[in-house]
C-alpha cells in the first residue's frame, strides 16, 4: 500500500516503487507526453518532452526525476507549455513531415502533440531531416530516417530487450542518425525481422512492411480463390482497435470481416495449432526415446529461428521440425484446393511471419504455400478502408472441413500457451481438475522466464518459458554453463508472445494482460481442450496428407545459419 506521495498540479498522488515522476502521473489519471520513454526500457532522457516545472520554478524531465515524498511539480504551467511547443517545433523542422501519405498518420505521436499544443508553424529552419536513404530492404519493416526525432526507442528495443543490436546512433549532433552499422541495410544485419522497433516508433521512420494494396489486388482479381488463415492472436489484438474492452475475443466477427471484404474462404489458424501439437509432442518424446540431446526448442516463432540460426547455429539440430501454425495450414490449403488457382494469404500478429513466408524451405510441390502474410494493424486499416462496421458485426464460423479447433490451439497466441498445449496433449486428460492442475504448474503468466516441473506417468519434465530473444539468450547461457537443465523449452520472440507481436496494434503491459486474459476466456468458452479431441485431425491426416505428413508438415531448416536474402 502506497505511503508516499507528491504533489502533481495540486492533486494528491500516493506512489509507491514507481522509476519516475511521469509514472507516478500515469499511475494516477494525469498524461504526461513523451516521445523518448517506454515502460520496458532503460530510462533515456532525450525527447525533452515531458518537463515539468519544480516548486522552485526550474524544469525537469519527468521520465528521469525520482519521486520524493512532498515533492510538488506542475505540468501544465506556461513556462511547461511554451517549452513544449519549442521542443516540438525544433523536432518537426527535422523531420519530414508528409502526413497525409505516411502509413503512420494518425497514429504518430509527434503529430498528436503538434495539434495538442496547438503548433502550427515551426519558425526554424526547414528541411533539415536525414538523407539517408529508404530502408526496405526487409520483408518485414520499412525504415524512413528522414522521419527519425532520434528518441532511441529502437535502440534500446534492439538491444536491451532482444539483444540484437541492428540498429544504433551513427555520427553526433546535426548529423545523427539511427541505422545499421557500416552502411548496412537491415537485410545485411542479424534483424530477425520481429517488429519490436516498429511497436515503440513514435513516428513513421520504422513502420511494418505494408503489403494492403498487393492484398487488395487479389481480392479483385476473380480468377483466384482468395483463401485466409487467421492466427489466435489477431482475435484479441483488434478488439480495442474498434472501440471495444481488449479482452474482447471477436473471433465471430473478425470471420464475417473477411468475407465481406471478398474473401472466399476463411479458415481459423488454430486447427493446425492443434495439428502442431500433436506432430510436435510426438517428435519430442521420440527424441526422449532415442535419447536425443535435449532440450528440444519449439520452432512456431519465425524470429526465433532466425535468431537460432545467427546467433546460436549449433543449437538447430535441437529445434523441433514441427512447422508453425501458418506453415502447416498453408500445407492443407494447398492440399484442399489442389485443382484451383489459390491464393493463400495469412492474417498474423507477428512481422517476422511476412520473412517466414517467403523462405526457401516454406515450398513444396514446387508451390509457395503462404502467398500473403498481413498483419493484424494491415487487416485493422483494410475493414475501416471498406466501410465496416466492425463491433455490431454478427458472428460466423469459419469454413468446413477445416473450421473445428480446440482450447489448446486458442492459448498457442500467449508466452507458454505452447508448452500449456503441449502438456495437455502428453496427459491426455480433459476433466476440469486435470485442467486446473495444468494452468497452476507455473506454465501461466506474462514474465519474461518461466521455469516448472511437470510429471507425464513415470516420467518428470523440466520446461521452462521465455518470451523476449534477450530472455531466450539468458536461459540458453545457463543451460550451456550447466547451471540449469531442461528437457523442453519454448520460446517466443515478442515479449508477452504473440498478443504482442509486432503486427499487433501498439499496447502498454496493462492492455497486453488484457489481451492475455481474453486468450483464456476464449479456451473456456470452448468444450474441446485438448488436440486430439479436434474431429478434423481425422480428415487431416486420412485424406489431406495421405501418408505425406512429415513430409509436409514438418520444415528441415539449414544447420548452420545462412542469411536469406
């Protein structure tokens, strides 16, 4: 219980282990600006934005300033406001401000603040943004530096949270900038294409790769048989998009979206989660059997592979051959509609899926078996593009013979929904305390590692969770030093998991805990929970994989990293 607090404008703010000032004024009701702060990240400093005026009539960045008990600050005063407005005026002169055609227009935070403090001219020199060229050289993300204001937040996200370090500040003062090293693009870099730098982007100079208009093309060419897939997540990342609680799931909706946007077939990504559980807890306990090196990793998340591949190459042979969710159904759909000219397309949260997509290995029968991946933000701008009025949309089922799933390929978009779904199919027992048991083994929650013990028969597993690749890089250095061991772990690239790809619209913790809590409320909506309950496995296997099933379902990634280009 708070027993501490400051005053901010007059208002009494109890505080209790809050970093900073701004974080006590979030914390109660009042909305400091920042360009430059992130509530995972070290503290920076540098946007200037959120001042405040100190009881002694100085200015102090609030992102910085520890809170003191009786402390007093003011952040609205004239001296905050017109320091403000300077601030902003100084950023937009260096920055190229072509709004009515940036992908993040209405989005950007230093256009909100610019019609905040009402800025409407900016008496410095002009045209003074960076002229370093267009990055689009990723399948995932674009990189614009002429739209940098240089706040750090991909930095520090590339860094200090997935420990890749892609990007950093090249040259000082007039002159920075933030790229790659050496003049490199982010094709040349170790960028495992997760987007995360794009989530925290303030404005425009890192958006996702935006492939709406190739998306809309196919869906006005009639020749083609335009078939969707759509991932758990995307369900509880659109939600708050269209005005409704985040832990809304609008799987319903989100089907009848599809279709009125002319899509011909809409299939739900979770009836191959399920499918991968069942091909990958039969691989691992294969391994158990022969007594292969364990621990065996998971390999749904495709910034995770990359990541395997570039900086832990020696560790692949440990990584199951399971392919992910959008792989395998990309798999069935061509088997479905073999005689037709299809166009397979993914809805998914995750940018690294648009890298994934275009793999060499991700071909079989000399067909591309994803055409299309489109994020969560990419679909979201397509339904308000088409007039839809999406939250009093009525529900619809997605299409047969491919349209069952179950609670466990739901909870696959959550850090440790795989490992959930994993021990749910090794016990093979549906019963409500069975269940029970399994969500209180420690597999639940948001935290960056998670490490438990399970018992499957004679049998005792040590699993552990990590979400966030600086998470997975820590458990990987303690289990090679020999002070931990495990027999599986899962791992996923995006902190929190998919809910917080970086396709999804941008969320602070308390909204991705919301979305985590809408992945459960759909799990117990369902009556089928574990994988081999899902009746449509039978027609899988019998009819669409007729005895080819490793062969097309499972994927056979290099040994050693090689860099796709």
């Amino acid at each position: 219980m708070a027993d501490k607090k400051m005053i901010i404008d007059g208002i009494e703010c109890p505080f209790t282990n809050e970093r900073n000032v701004l974080e006590v004024a979030r914390h109660n009701g009042i909305d400091i600006p920042s360009l430059c702060y992130c509530e995972n990240l070290s503290i920076y400093g540098g946007c200037r934005i959120c001042l405040v005026e100190t009881e002694r009539g100085g200015l102090d960045a609030a992102c910085s300033m520890q809170p003191k008990d009786g402390m007093v600050v003011y952040t609205h005063s004239e001296k905050v406001f017109e320091s403000r407005r300077t601030t902003l005026q100084l950023l937009m002169s260096s920055h190229r401000a072509e709004c009515l055609t940036c992908d993040q227009s209405g989005r950007c935070k230093l256009q909100e603040y610019a019609h905040r403090y009402d800025v409407i001219d900016t008496p410095f020199e002009g045209n003074s943004y960076s002229r370093e060229r267009l990055d689009c050289s990723s399948p995932a993300i674009t990189r614009d530096p002429s739209k940098c204001i240089l706040c750090g937040l991909c930095v520090r996200m590339c860094s200090e949270v997935q420990h890749i370090g892609a990007i950093n500040f090249s040259n000082r003062g007039k002159k920075a900038y933030v790229a790659p090293g050496f003049g490199k693009m982010l094709s040349e870099t170790h960028c495992v294409g997760c987007g995360q730098c794009a989530a925290v982007c303030p404005t425009g100079a890192i958006t996702i790769n935006n492939q709406v208009r190739d998306f809309w093309n196919m869906i006005h060419d009639k020749s083609k048989k335009v078939v969707v897939q759509f991932a758990p997540s995307v369900r509880v990342g659109m939600a708050e998009e269209f005005g409704m609680p985040a832990d809304t799931a609008v799987t319903g909706k989100l089907v009848t979206a599809l279709k009125r946007l002319g899509c011909d077939v809409v299939y739900d990504t979770n009836l191959t989660a399920d499918l991968t559980i069942m091909e990958e807890s039969a691989e691992f306990f294969e391994k158990v059997k022969s007594g292969a090196k364990l621990p065996m990793f998971t390999s749904c998340c495709p910034g995770w592979i990359q990541h395997v591949e570039h900086a832990h190459p020696h560790l692949m042979p440990q990584v199951s051959t399971a392919g992910s969710p959008m792989e395998m159904f990309g798999a069935l759909i061509r088997q479905q509609f073999k005689k037709e000219d299809v166009y397979s397309v993914a809805i998914m949260p995750c940018t690294a899926k648009k890298f994934e997509a275009q793999r060499p290995e991700l071909e079989k029968d000399g067909k591309r078996l994803i055409d299309l991946v489109i994020t969560t933000q990419e679909l979201n701008h397509m339904i308000r593009t088409a007039g839809i009025d999406f939250p009093n949309l009525p529900d619809s089922e997605p299409d047969d013979p491919l349209g069952d799933y179950t609670g466990a390929g739901v909870i696959f978009g959550v850090t440790g929904g795989v490992t959930e779904a994993v021990i749910r199919r090794v016990l093979d027992d549906a019963s409500p305390g069975t269940l029970h048991t399994i969500a209180e083994c420690g597999v639940r929650g948001l935290e960056g590692i998670k490490a438990f013990e399970v018992s499957a028969g004679d049998l005792k597993l040590r699993i552990a969770v990590a979400n966030g690749l600086g998470n997975a890089d820590k458990l990987i250095e303690k289990v090679e030093s020999g002070e931990e061991y495990f027999d599986f772990i899962e791992v996923m690239a995006c902190p929190n998991g998919c809910i917080g790809g970086g396709g999804q619209p941008p969320a602070s913790n308390a909204r991705k805990a919301e979305r985590f809590q809408a992945i459960f409320k759909e799990d117990d909506r369902l009556e089928l929970k574990i994988p081999q309950q899902n009746p449509a496995l039978k027609y899988v296997y019998d009819v669409l994989m007729n005895g080819r099933a490793h062969e097309l379902l499972h994927i056979h990634y290099p040994l050693h990293g090689e860099h796709h280009e």
